[in-house]
C-alpha cells in the first residue's frame, strides 16, 4: 500500500477517535437554560408612618405602578390594601430587567407618597417599595361646609326659627353676599368653589325670618386641595341685663285721654314700688317740667311692680292705676289712672303670612314678641307665644268703655314684621275677652329662607 495512503487513514481514523494533530481544542459547553416569565408582587411600606402600614396613611386612597414600556391592568392604578395586604401583584410579566416608580395617591389623585427601583423577572418576583413624602405646593380647592345645631345636635328641619345661613370670611367675597340656604336638598350646608391655598377664619350664623342672627359657630380651615368644614351652631345668648332710669308718664279717663291740666282737682301722685325708697317718698308733682310723669333713677336689673295715685289737696285718692314692669336698661312706663269701677281684657291672637301658610305659629314667622297698644298711648310687650295658640294675656285696669287697640308682631331686633288694629269694650267689674289676627307686612326674600 502506498505509504502516503496509509498516513492520510491512520490520521482520518485517529480523527474520529477524538484525537486531533496535536492542536488544542475547546470542551463543548451545554446551552444555558432560557429566562421565564413570571408574576411581580409588589409590597410596600411608607417612611414616617407608625406602623408603615395603609391603615397608618388615612389620606392616601389609592396606589398607582407605572413601569415604562408596560401597560398595567387600571392603569396600574389598586387600592392601598388588598384583602389586608398593601400591595399588588401583576400577573405573566415577560422575563427582563425594569425599572418602576410606585405613587401613592390622595383623593384628589395628588401624589402623597413615592418610590421608585429596579427588578428582574425571571420567573415569579417580589418587589418591595419604601415610599417616602413627597413635598408639593399646595393646591387650591373648593371647601364644602356642613352645619348643625348643639345639644343635641339637630338638623336645619328641626330648627322652624332659622330661614337662612350666613357664612363670613375675611377678606373673601362669597355668592350672595354669603346667604344660602339652611338646607338644600336635604343637605345642610354648602359648597364655595375654587378657594386659594391658605389658612381662612370663618363665621356662620343661622338667621331668623328678619335676619337676625340666633346661633353662631366660629372657626378656622386650611386650604390645600377640596376640605370640608364641619360647624356646629350654638344659641346666640341674650346679653346680660342693665341697670336703667324709669321714666312713668300717667294720663286720665276720656277720649281722648286727658293730662294733668284737665283734672285741677289732682295735685300730685304717688307711686309706690315694693321694696324700693323713692325720692319724696314717692310723691311728685302731677307734672314736672312740662311733663305729665317723672323719671326715678337708677333700678337695678329685674321685675317689678308699681302702684300710682293721684291725690288732691286732702291727699285723698281721686284715680288709681297698677302695673308691673322689667328692667334691663332705661325703662318707659305708661300707666292709665282711673277711678271708680275698672275691668280688664283677655287678648289673644294669631298670625297670618299669606296663602302659602296662613297661620305659622310664632317661631315659624320669626315673630318674638308682641306690642299691644291700647288707646294710642298705653303699650303692653309680651312674648309673641303668650298670647297665641290658645294662650291669653291679660290687659292693664281700663275704664269702662270702647278703647281703640293696636297689635305689633316684632322679630328679636324689635322689626315689625305684623300687624293689626281693632277695638274692645269693657264693663265696669266684667273683663272681655278678644282675638286678633296680626296680618304679615314684611315678605323675605325667598332666597334667604
């Protein structure tokens, strides 16, 4: 055989024996395996909260995943906690390397809190996030004020008194001057949109048919996104009573009544009051510069009563008249002296405020008390419900006769608001017993009630 023939066998063989002709070769390395897909759950926890906890950040609401290139179910947008885990899992991502940012949200979709990374799918991973404040300007917003009514806390249907709410803020200018109504839709309170951010002072008061104010709540709010201002109104208190002068003016019987000039027999009258040392003992001129009456000084605050008599020269009683009075401040009493036989009479009434309601009772009409004027000169004040839903007040002493009556409804800041006129008749020793109907003269807006 050909010896070049024989070598070039020997070398194929040797050649697929593995061998080689004496050059180096590399081992054969196995594949390495592919990267999987998988889920990513995400965990996260928030810096300077007690626990780190969602139940620790009541003002967050939601959390929303961003991963660039990715889209996430919802936006990536879940809640807080998720069947008591705060975080999220995201379902067959593809196996890869991403980065993330994790925002936590308040109501308003304003960033609160956030955290951002890196991680690697491949196969199923966690991601756990540390979510820090984020510092943001703050923002402006509408503030939402709901009110109601202490001890206890009562709703504006409750409140028959109050037509009206005004809310003051300094410095602001509010719709309407600041009247809304005490409830709209069910709803006490309102809406005052798109508010500056900072820090406001704030006043509410429910209001009367008249616009007076009756309960009162004070306060403060910051402004930072939408807030809600919750108020609660208490009673406006009656401020404390005052000393005052009485001033007494005194007529006679007639009609028209008659003065001091018209009885020469009357020389002086007396006033006696129980329990009070009135200067001359309590006799003064029948007129005193000029005036059928006198004014005795310095009462102190309270109720009380009185007896007045004119007396000729034997000091014997010609006319009589008595009374009661309150002070709380300077003080007019009129007093119609009489003599002989008096009577008096029961007076009552009722309201009338159109065919929309025709008898409200006195709260509902904002009506606090009633004048009644006898004769054009002798009034008579009462709490508005003395006299009305079957209650009756009592006149003073008349004399025998007809007497011409006048009626005024007011509000808490003394606005007449009612009326009516008529007459009654009296019997020696025989009181009567009268109504009125007191007719509405002032219409509030409808807007305030």
């Amino acid at each position: 055989m050909n010896l070049r023939l024989l070598a070039g066998l020997l070398c194929l063989v040797a050649t697929l024996a593995g061998c080689n002709d004496g050059t180096p070769h590399e081992p054969d390395v196995p594949d390495a395996p592919s990267a999987k897909p998988g889920d990513v759950a995400f965990l996260w926890a928030f810096s300077g909260a007690a626990s780190g906890r969602c139940a620790d950040v009541p003002d967050v609401t939601k959390v929303r995943i961003s991963i660039p290139g990715q889209t996430l179910p919802n936006g990536g947008v879940q809640a807080c906690n998720s069947e008591g885990v705060d975080g999220f899992t995201l379902r067959n991502i593809a196996p890869g390397l991403y980065t993330y940012t994790v925002e936590a949200l308040g109501s308003s979709d304003e960033v609160l809190y956030s955290g951002t990374g890196s991680f690697t799918v491949d196969g199923n991973t966690v991601v756990s996030s540390q979510l820090s404040p984020v510092s943001r300007p703050p923002s402006p917003g509408d503030v939402s004020f709901r009110w109601s009514f202490v001890s206890p806390p009562l709703r504006c249907v409750s409140m028959p008194d109050v037509r009206s709410v005004r809310i003051r803020i300094p410095d602001h200018v509010l719709p309407n001057d600041g009247l809304f109504p005490c409830s709209t839709s069910g709803l006490d309170g309102t809406t005052l949109l798109d508010f500056a951010p900072g820090a406001y002072s704030y006043t509410v008061e429910a209001l009367g048919a008249s616009g007076e104010a009756l309960y009162r709540g004070t306060g403060s709010f910051t402004v930072d996104g939408d807030t809600q201002v919750n108020v609660s109104l208490e009673r406006i208190p009656p401020p404390p009573p005052v000393p005052g002068d009485v001033t007494f003016l005194w007529s006679f019987p007639g009609s028209p009544r008659t003065w001091c000039a018209d009885v020469p027999d009357v020389v002086g009258v007396r006033i006696t009051i129980p329990g009070e040392n009135l200067p001359n003992g309590g006799s003064f001129p029948c007129t005193n510069q000029g005036v059928d009456g006198i004014a005795v000084h310095d009462f102190a605050p309270g109720h009380y009563e009185y007896t007045l008599e004119a007396v000729n020269a034997s000091n014997s009683v010609l006319y009589s008249g008595k009374g009661a009075f309150t002070v709380n401040g300077d003080t007019l009493v009129k007093v119609a002296l009489i003599s002989g036989q008096s009577s008096f009479a029961y007076v009552s009434w009722t309201l009338s405020n159109g065919p929309s309601t025709p008898n409200p009772t006195c709260a509902e009409a904002g009506v606090s008390s009633v004048v009644v004027l006898i004769d054009g000169w002798l009034d008579l004040r009462f709490n508005c419900a003395e006299g009305a839903d079957g209650n009756r007040v009592t006149t003073f002493p008349l004399s025998p006769g007809q007497h011409g009556v006048e009626l005024s409804g007011l509000n808490r800041t003394d606005q007449l608001l009612f009326s009516a006129r008529g007459t009654l008749e009296t019997r020696a020793e025989s009181p009567v017993a009268v109504s009125y109907t007191l007719r509405r003269l002032i219409t509030i807006d409808s807007q305030a009630r």
